[in-house]
C-alpha cells in the first residue's frame, strides 16, 4: 500500500503505477 501511494504523488510515472497494480491485486489475491 505505500508503494502505491508514493507512486500515486507521481501522476507522471503512469507506466509504474499500472504495473503497482498489478503487483498489489496479485498481492492480495495470495494473502486472501
């Protein structure tokens, strides 16, 4: 959740923020 939210005060780095994403639902479909 950091991650994502460092990366959400950066609009410009849309790319990172997609694959942030992707991690983070991945994430949490494991921790579920």
């Amino acid at each position: 959740i950091n991650l994502y939210l460092q990366i959400e005060q950066k609009p410009h780095k849309k790319e990172e923020l997609t694959v942030a994403n992707s991690v983070l639902k991945l994430a949490a479909d494991l921790i579920k």
